[in-house]
C-alpha cells in the first residue's frame, strides 16, 4: 500500500506575488500549512497583490487547511527567525525578489538588496532552524551569453547579461555553500517565461491583451522573430511542489575532475522549469489573437538587446527527479489567461 504523503508547514516567501500565490493556493489545496512571507512592495499595482491574499485566506477557510500570512521584508532577520521558530517550518519555498530586468538596470542596488542581501538572510534562518528543504526560484537567464539551445543545467552559467540575473546566479553559489558547510539540502529552479491568470500586469503578454482590446498597436522587437519557452503557470507549481517534495541529495559519482554544474557533492541541484517549445512573438500574438476574437495592429520596432532573446528548456533532469515535465500547450493556457483576463478586467 502507498504510503500516504505526510502533510507539511511550508514556509512560501512572495506569496502576494504571481508564483508565490499559485504556490500556496496549490499547497493549500492539497493540505499543507502555509505561512505566506510578503513585503508587499510597490513593484506594480498592489491592489492585485491584496486580491490574490484575499483569494488565499478563501482558499484556506474553504479546505480547512492552516494559513497565515506575514507582512515583513525578508532582510528583517529578527522577524523571519521569529516566524520561523512560531510555526515550526519543515521547508521553505522562496519564491520573492526582484526581476525585473530593466528595473535592475535603473536601481542596482535595490535590486541586489532584493536578491543577494534577502537570500542570504533567508540562507541563515534556514540552517538554523534545520529546514528540510530549501526550494528558490532562479531563471533561464542565467544562462546569459553563449548558450546552447536547448539550455541544459550542465551549460555553463557565468555568463548572465543582466544584473537580475547575475544575482540570481550568485544565489545558486551561495545556496551552494551553504548546502556543502550546513548540509542544508538546496534546489534552485530556473524559470522559463511563467504566463498564466493572476500574473503580473507588467509583462508582456498584459500589454499585449490590453491593447489588443482597447484597438491600439502592439510595438513587436526585431521582426517578432524572438522566442521565448512559455511555461504555463499550474504546470509551474506542479513542479515547484514536485521539487520541494523531494530534497535534494548529494551526488554520490560527482567528481572535481569533472564537475557537474548541475549537482554537487553537497545537497545541492539546479533543475530547469520549462516547456521545452520556443515560441515566437508572433506566435504568442496568434494564439492571443484566437482566445480574444480579435486581430492585433501591429508595429515592428528596433529593440533594445536586453530584448534579443532566445530561450528552450532541457528539462531531462527534472523529469528524472520529479517524473514530471510540462504540458499545457500555448493555445490551451493563453485561453486560459484570456478567458481570466476578460473576467478580471470585466472587458
């Protein structure tokens, strides 16, 4: 007989944030008891923010599982080990932070106070409270300069062209570290392109929908010949949980030799989540285009290089250590996102 799945008080940082909040609702649903950890910052409309923790306190009465959420900043060391020792945390799943690439570009340094200074923060609550499992979010671009396609774990990371990034990746050495001198099993999971409902309005495909709609132009980079693998958000958390479930494990054949870059001799991996299908812009435009019943007016502009991307997830590894990968084609989760979109915005 199967052994039941021993329910769990999972501390969830961002939680008022798009991942965050399908994180805990997903932990909620199936159980779990969850302490949200939140700033509430004003990176974009808070007013979303507030309706996703209403939705979560819903969520928690309707399944009668444990929820309480926390208004603090993570670098407020006093008030993350306080939350931490009040209700007795097993895993952390870190899910809050800043990136926004162009927002790095214009505040440097609050950007590596919401990365680098928060992480290390949350690295040290960790090891002293013997967390289980510490689960973070990172990000494809990491991958930075010189990539291959698709991007493995295994390919270097050193390389990162923004500033976002490269915090991100100097979390995955510092998650490292801690896990070879504390033993604190680490997963790091590289984000692919997230979309779904409840997601940030600040992103691509909200200003897109918005003015498909209102009947104005879309601006598109480089002839729309830019790809993107677009993760489709409940595939997203399904991973994430998947990951946090099982904790990473020290590699028993790693070899300074020949290192791994994606595990380590200490409890420590990387996995990619992505769907593993590059998408172009024009292709994403088509699909919105469908779910909305309406044609886009487009208009090609010059982009910027931070806007000269292409991205495809190798997920091997995190179909060998979940035994799960993502699915949901584009067309199914951008009907999705519109159908929300439409009843979010009553348009």
């Amino acid at each position: 007989m199967k052994q039941a799945r021993q329910k769990q008080t999972v501390l969830v940082t961002g939680h008022a944030g798009f991942i965050g909040f399908h994180t805990a609702k997903a932990l909620l649903e199936r159980g779990d008891k969850v302490i949200g950890f939140d700033s509430l910052n004003s990176h974009y409309d808070t007013r979303l923010k507030r309706e996703r923790l209403t939705m979560l306190d819903e969520i928690a009465k309707a399944t009668g599982s444990k929820y309480h959420s926390v208004r603090a900043d993570l670098c407020d060391s006093t008030q993350l080990h306080e939350c931490l020792e009040t209700y007795k945390v097993q895993r952390v799943i870190h899910l809050a932070g800043q990136t926004d690439k162009f927002l790095s570009q214009d505040k440097p340094a609050e950007c590596v106070q919401n990365n680098i200074n928060s992480f290390v923060s949350l690295l040290e609550a960790c090891r002293h409270f013997k967390i289980h499992h510490l689960t973070y979010a990172s990000s494809h671009a990491v991958y930075g300069a010189g990539f291959q396609k698709p991007m493995s774990e295994r390919d270097s990371a050193n390389h990162p062209q923004r500033l976002d990034a490269a915090t991100q990746r100097a979390c995955e050495l510092m998650a490292h570290s801690y896990s070879h001198l504390f033993n604190l099993p680490t997963t790091g999971l590289r984000f692919f392109s997230v979309y779904g409902p409840w997601g940030r309005p600040d992103s691509v495909l909200f200003a897109f929908t918005k003015r498909i709609l209102e009947g104005k132009p879309i601006q598109i980079y480089n002839d729309g010949r830019n790809t993107r693998d677009y993760t489709y958000i409940a595939d997203l958390v399904e991973a994430v949980l998947r990951a946090s479930d099982t904790p990473a494990e020290p590699n028993p054949v790693w070899l300074v030799e020949a290192p791994d870059q994606a595990t380590s001799n200490a409890p420590w991996r990387i996995l990619n989540v992505g769907n593993s299908l590059p998408v172009s812009i024009e292709e994403l435009i088509a699909a919105l285009e469908h779910a909305l019943e309406k044609t886009a007016i487009k208009e090609y502009i010059t982009g910027p290089i931070l806007e000269k991307s292409q991205s495809c997830a190798d997920v091997t590894a995190l179909q060998s250590a979940t035994q799960f990968r993502p699915v949901t084609p584009l067309a199914q989760g951008i009907a999705e996102f519109a159908a929300w979109y439409r009843m979010y915005h009553q348009v």
